[in-house]
C-alpha cells in the first residue's frame, strides 16, 4: 500500500517535530544527571527538578491558553522553540564558564514544560488548519510513531554520548534540535489568518478556565479526560519505582535496566501503524473501549518482576503491551478531542489538558514515593497496578451518534486517488 501523503506542509511541520522529539529523547535525563554529577546535588534536590520545575511550568502555561488561542499558531510554535533553545543552551555555557547552579537548571525546567506545553496547545490547533478532518487520525498516528522511534533510540545513544564526551553533551544536542525545529516551521509556506474573539466583551479572566469548562461539559470528552489522568498519571508514577526496584533491590545492571524501557518502544511503531487500519474495521467508540481497557491490565504484572533473565523477560513483555495499547489509543484519542473540540477553543483545551496531566502525574508521583517509602517500591506497584484497573469504569459507555464519531471506511466515491497527492487541497495557506 501507498504511503498516504498529507501535503509539504504537513511534511515540515512532522520533520520539525521528529527532529525535537529525537534531541529531547537523547537528552532525556541530562539535567538530573548533571546536578547529580556536576552540582552534587542531593536526591531532594533531583526530586524537586523533577517534580518542582513542571509544576513551576504549569504554573507559568496556564495564562498561556487564551494568549495562543487568538494568534497565530506558527508564530507561537516558533517562539515556544526559540525559547526553549535559549533556555537549554544556556546550561552549557553556565558550565563553561563555571557559573552553573541548582537555581539554574530549576528555572530551565520551568520554562521548558511551560514552552513545551504551549508549544503543543498551538501545534494541536494548527494541525487541525493544516490537514484535512479525515486526515487527522494518520497526522496523529504519524506524531505517535516519531514520538516511540525517538524514545527507542535516544536515551541510550544520548547515555553514550555522555559517556564519551561528558554531562553537558546532549543538552547542547537537544538545545540545538529545538533551534532546528524552528527553522523547520519557518520552511511552512501559507499566510495564517488572525483568530479573531467571538465575543470581545468576554470578560479575559474567564478565559483561563474555558479549556477545562469544555472537557468537564463534553459528555464523550469528560470520561475521555478523567480516565486519562488516571491512566496516565498511575503509568508514569512507577517509573521510579520501577528504577528503584530493578537497580537497587533486583541488581539489574545499567544496560539491562536500559534495554528493558527502549525494546518495547518497538511497540509503539507497531500500534500507531495500525490505528487507522483498526478504527476502520472496528470503529472508533469500540477502539477507546477496547484499547483504553487493555492499556490498564498489564501494570500489575510488573509487581512479580524477579531477578535475573526471566526478570527482565518479564518487565520486556509488560511494557511491550502497555506501549503497543498506548500507541493505538493515543492516535484515536488525539483525534477525537480536537474533532470534538469548537475551532476557536482548540489551545485553550489542549493547555488545560496538558497542565491537569503534568499535575496529575506530580501528585501520584509524589504518593507514589511516600507509599513506597513507607512499604517498599513493590508495594507500591501493586497498589498502582490495582487502581489502575478501576480506570476502564471511566471510559464513556455508549458511542455517540454524532457526525465523525467513527472512523468508518470512506465510500469508493470519496476515497482518494491513486496518485493524487493529498493534503495539497486542506486550505492550509489560507489559514
């Protein structure tokens, strides 16, 4: 089968992404392991740069909303990279200079989550101008795809990297990628129009809070969000828990404990590959149900992880699963939300997901560590595993019966051509 093509436009919009998530994904962990190595930080210290700093950037992202909703995007995607260049190269001239310090790498972490999310407030807007409504699913599964490759291959040529050439090397590299990033949205060509206020009395404090009114209202969005939080927020909680029991109890070695979290991205390619070809077949609501119930059965697997090869088979097979249901639900979802979010909402909507996310995975994180704690890091990967079976309860129930709710086969009338570029015809220029 032919690769569907969804226009230049679209093409330099995902090589600019690709090439971000690529410089992220091989700095990933570079600045907790330069205040451990270069500040000698202690681990209340590390913990606040992972925990503190997002917080602070959700904090400074959330009067960001309503700003990106009435600009242009492209212009917003290009300062949020700018910004987020300046930010991490600055680390390794303050080390050059032998001037770097806690309080430094402390606002770097702020200011890129809060750019980071306005980044991606902006690009979900912007993708939805740029490509055709029967599109979005493979723009999205194709981010998706990127996002898992980029994870594969990144943090253990960047742990390289770092080896070879010192701490600072791959924040240089993922400073550098957001600079390239920028260049590559600058290469889109098209003149985007203005969004303009529906209503320009609306009081502007309002405004804050329009993102959130519209997934708490939504009946097909609501259960859609709570159950993300959940899902989302449970997962990434015991990953540290995941670090502490490997590495200090079970005495997996680095490259073991590497190779256990970068061979199941594999299954990333594989579920965002076949999200359209599924929703096809089966139907979107079926899909959410489904897929979103299967993400939550296999956490409580990494509860029996034992020493040794079976071990790590084990912990392989678990997050293989969890990442293959990942990859096809996260497409579907994406999808969905900016179907069914109104065009003048769509940043609003999207910052105040990605700021309840970035909370919601702190404070499970933070009772994570205090269960653990007070147990042990099993103890509290069983509790994580059991509530995340609750999680599928707050899938919505029954689909809806509106225009676009499923991705069914298009008629023969309406597929495309073979051989005529698409996406080429998605109004993107005039946007």
């Amino acid at each position: 089968m032919a690769r569907r093509s969804l226009g230049r436009q679209f093409g330099w919009l995902w090589a600019a992404y690709a090439v971000s998530a690529y410089g992220s994904a091989l700095g990933f962990g570079a600045i907790p392991l330069i205040a451990l190595l270069v500040l000698h930080a202690s681990p209340a210290q590390v913990s606040a740069l992972s925990a503190v700093g997002p917080a602070m950037g959700a904090l400074i992202a959330l009067p960001l909303g309503p700003w990106v909703e009435f600009r242009r995007k492209r212009p917003v995607m290009i300062a949020m990279d700018l910004a987020r260049f300046a930010a991490m190269l600055s680390i390794p001239v303050a080390y050059a200079v032998g001037r770097l310090s806690f309080v430094q790498l402390l606002v770097v972490t702020a200011v890129v989550a809060a750019a980071k999310i306005t980044f991606q407030a902006a690009s979900g807007a912007y993708l939805k101008a740029l490509v055709r409504p029967d599109d979005l699913l493979v723009a999205n599964a194709r981010f998706e795809s990127t996002t898992w490759s980029s994870i594969a291959v990144g943090p253990p040529l960047g742990g390289a990297a770092i080896g070879l050439f010192g701490p600072v090397t791959t924040v240089v590299a993922d400073a550098l990628s957001y600079l390239l990033s920028a260049l590559g949205l600058t290469a889109i060509r098209g003149r985007e129009e203005r969004p303009r206020r529906t209503d320009p009395r609306r009081v502007r404090a309002g405004e804050l809070l329009d993102g959130w009114r519209h997934l708490l209202t939504h009946p097909g969005l609501r259960p859609l969000y709570l159950n993300q939080l959940l899902v989302s927020g449970l997962i990434m909680a015991t990953e540290p828990l995941l670090a502490v029991l490997l590495l200090d109890e079970l005495g997996f070695a680095p490259w073991q404990y590497g190779l256990a979290f970068a061979a199941p991205c594999l299954g990333g390619l594989i579920g965002s590959r076949l999200a359209r070809r599924v929703v096809a077949r089966y139907g979107r609501h079926r899909i959410l149900r489904t897929v979103g119930t299967l993400r939550a059965v296999w956490l409580i697997g990494l509860a029996f992880v034992q020493p040794g090869v079976a071990g790590l088979v084990t912990v392989i097979a678990v997050e293989l699963a969890i990442i293959t249901s990942m990859s096809l639900y996260n497409p579907v979802l994406a999808t969905y939300r900016l179907e069914h979010t109104p065009k003048d909402r769509v940043a609003r909507t999207l910052s105040a997901w990605s700021i309840s996310s970035n909370a919601g995975i702190a404070v499970l994180s933070a009772l994570g560590g205090l269960l653990a704690s007070a147990t042990s890091p099993r103890t509290a990967i069983v509790v994580a595993g059991l509530l995340i079976l609750a999680s599928p309860l707050l899938l919505p129930r029954n689909p809806e019966h509106t225009p676009g709710t499923d991705l069914e086969p298009a008629p023969a009338a309406a597929r495309p051509r073979a051989g005529v570029p698409q996406g080429a015809g998605t109004g993107a220029g005039d946007n």
